[in-house]
C-alpha cells in the first residue's frame, strides 16, 4: 500500500515539474489555458486525478490561477464532447463510430424566431441531423438554425463543407465565443420517437444550446434530443488556468 501511494506521489511530481517547466520557459504564457485533463493524462499516461492532483500543487504555488464560474458540457459514455470541434468528431475521438444522417438542410424564413435568439434578420439555416453509434440505433437528433450568410446560405444547394456543421459554421466566418445551454428530460413525441427508433414516450434527454460570437451576434441555436443511456450533463466548477 505505501508503495502505491509513493507511486502515485512520484507520477504527481513528475507531471507538476514538467508544466512548472513549461510554464517557466514561456511554453505556456501568462493568459494561456492549459491543455484539458484528458490531454495530459494522455501525454503523461496517468490517471485524471494524478492530473488533478498535479494541477492542485500548481495552483497552490500560483504558477496557474483558478477561476471562478461553473461550466457544464455534455460527455458521450464519459468522455467530453467539444461543441467546437462538432459531437460527431468528440464522439469519434473517444473510439467509437458514429455516422451522422442530414435529415434536412434548407432556408428558414421565420420572424419570430429571428426576435426569439435577436439574430439581425429573419432568414436562417435550418439543419437536422441524426447520428447512430456501432451501426446500431440513432442516439441523438438536432436540431439546429443558424444565420443565412456566406458559406451557411451556400450549403443549402452545395452542401454542408467536408459534411460538417462546424467546418460549414468556420468557412462563413462565424467563431461561436459564449453559449448558453438548458437540459431537461422529456418523453419523446410521436414522429420523434419514429426517427430515433424509440417507443412513444421514452424520456430522452432535451438539451437547448444558443451560441454567440465575441460581439454578441446570433451564431446558432441547437435543439437536441439524446439517449440519456450514453450521454450524460458534467458539471465543472473553476477553471484550473
């Protein structure tokens, strides 16, 4: 047992002078977040609480600083989805196969929504995607509106950039810089149910995410409805640097 626990002291220390070093050496810069958890984990091959730990004598010797704020994102079977990097691609990272079926890509012409999210005009993008894991069941349906400009307005006859969302969102220009978001648990409607190849009233859960860029522009809202046997709300409180 001691040596297990000395194990576990000497990984702690090796990681914490390896970043104090970084950090020393301007690696990282006084403003500059460190790389997530699950990144160093992977870089020193140890466990998140070893990182956890590591992070904590940081902090405590103020080479990084702690914000406060609490975060929440969602994790597909326990890993971390990164809306900026698109579901589709954090689920793939995380070893497992998704495919992702458009189910509708057109333009929207909607005023109410337009003073609903407080877009500059009334013409939107709408995009429904499906996605299945494992060339099984579909886990999760969005729903999403998005400015009608440049490359978005272009998708609606040329498609979506490399099938993508968020390399479309990228390509016309638009940097989502804040979100909101809302989860609740809802049963699932009739022709929902059918998409997803669910019986009538599973609960599912509903997420509701509204994306802004730095200036406070309308980027994106999405609607989502996920099996709640895979995906999961993480609540983070502070940000370590």
């Amino acid at each position: 047992m001691y040596a297990a626990v000395m194990a576990v002291s000497s990984k702690r220390r090796v990681v914490a002078d390896a970043l104090r070093e970084a950090i020393a050496t301007g690696r990282y810069r006084a403003g500059d977040r460190l790389p997530g958890e699950h990144d160093l984990a992977e870089r020193f091959a140890v466990s998140r609480g070893t990182i956890r730990a590591a992070l904590a004598d940081l902090a405590d010797e103020e080479y990084i600083a702690t914000r406060g704020g609490i975060g929440s994102l969602v994790t597909f079977d326990g890993a971390a989805l990164d809306p900026r990097d698109g579901w589709a691609r954090s689920i793939a990272a995380s070893g497992t196969e998704v495919t992702t079926r458009i189910l509708r890509l057109e333009r929207l012409d909607d005023s109410d929504l337009q003073a609903e999210v407080d877009a500059t005009d009334r013409t939107f993008v709408a995009v429904d995607r499906l996605r299945c894991v494992d060339g099984g069941r579909p886990v999760s349906l969005e729903r999403s509106v998005l400015p009608y400009v440049g490359r978005l307005a272009a998708a609606t006859t040329d498609g979506l950039v490399e099938d993508s969302l968020t390399a479309t969102i990228a390509e016309a220009g638009l940097v989502p810089a804040t979100a909101e978001q809302w989860i609740d648990v809802v049963p699932l409607e009739v022709d929902d149910a059918a998409l997803l190849d669910r019986p009538a009233g599973t609960p599912f859960l509903r997420s509701r995410r509204l994306s802004r860029g730095a200036d406070g522009s309308f980027v994106e809202r999405v609607d989502s409805l996920l099996d709640p046997a895979r995906f999961r709300l993480h609540m983070r409180f502070g940000t370590a640097r």
